[in-house]
C-alpha cells in the first residue's frame, strides 16, 4: 500500500519535471542573455540578438524532431512506422 502511495507522488512530480518554459519565462530569458552580451533593449541589435536566440531555438527543436546525428538505421521517435514526428531511416 505504501508503495503504492509513494508512486502516485512521485509520478506527477516526475511529470511536472518535464514542463517547459513559457513563452514568456522564454523571452524574459533571453532578453536577460542580450542584455548580458552588452546589447541595450530597445535597439536594433537588442531585436537582432533575440531574433537569432529565436531561429537557434527553433533548429535545435528541429534537429530533434527530425533526427539530425542520429546514424543510418537509427530511429529518432514517433510513435511507429508512419505515426507522430519520428521516422526510421
């Protein structure tokens, strides 16, 4: 019984672990990174600095829905052949 219990706090805590950041918390943060860099806001720059944090984010999130350095063979997810973002090679 009490393992039970224990599982059921631990699932949605280890659940809760894998929320991502919000839209918000995700530009708050990078406008603290472009001012770090020396870049003031309200400037071209400043715009410039999170547009490219912007495009970075979106090839890393590409690159993992996509495969990038997973090998000939290999299967980077989805649900099976045909389903979800993953594809075999």
């Amino acid at each position: 019984m009490r393992r039970a219990a224990l599982a059921l706090l631990l699932v949605p805590l280890a659940l809760g672990a894998c929320v991502s950041a919000t839209p918000e918390e995700r530009r708050a943060a990078d406008a603290a990174a472009c001012r770090d860099y020396g870049f003031r806001p309200r400037t071209t720059a400043f715009a410039e600095c999170l547009q490219r944090r912007d495009i970075e984010r979106s090839a890393d999130r590409r690159a993992r829905l996509y495969g990038a350095g997973v090998g000939i063979g290999g299967y980077n997810g989805g649900l099976g052949v045909g389903w979800g973002y993953g594809r075999i090679y």
